[in-house]
C-alpha cells in the first residue's frame, strides 16, 4: 500500500488482498467508522499507458489564443534575433 499527498487528497493502492489496513488510514488522519468516497483517476490511468506527447494538447488550445501567439512570436522575431546575436556574438 501506498499513499501520496496532494493539497488535501490521498492517493491509496489497495493490498494485494484487497484491504487497506486500519493504521494506515488511521496515520492519514481518517477515523474508525469514517465514510470514504472512491473516485477513479482515468487521466492517470491514460497517461501511464501514453509513450508520446503528440496530440495531447490538441483541442485544449483555443485556435484564436494559438493564432495571437504565433502573431506575437512574429512580431518580435527580428528583436529577439539581435538579442541572441547581441548576447552570443
């Protein structure tokens, strides 16, 4: 069994018999007789199984905040050029 805080949660892995001892529910500050909910992570689960980054932002990005950015970065292009010329020789 092991546990992870994160802000608040608990991530638990259910013993190879299918329990969680009492103590260590009981370090975490969970009281005999406390109601616990079980929530599934499917995002940890996908990415565990994920070997490539590729398309994992896809649909995540606003086309218009893509579209200022690539605006942005075309903009300043000859500045940040001489900067790296500047700084680099």
């Amino acid at each position: 069994m092991s546990t992870a805080d994160a802000a608040g949660s608990w991530e638990l892995v259910v013993g190879p018999d299918g329990s969680v001892p009492a103590e260590q529910l009981a370090r975490l500050g969970v009281a005999l007789g406390a109601h616990l909910r079980v929530v599934s992570n499917p995002a940890s689960e996908s990415t565990a199984a994920r070997k490539s980054l590729a398309g994992v932002l896809r649909d995540r990005i606003d086309d218009a905040a893509l579209d200022r950015f690539d605006a942005a970065l075309a903009a300043n292009r000859q500045e940040r050029i001489a900067r790296v010329e500047e700084t680099c020789g």
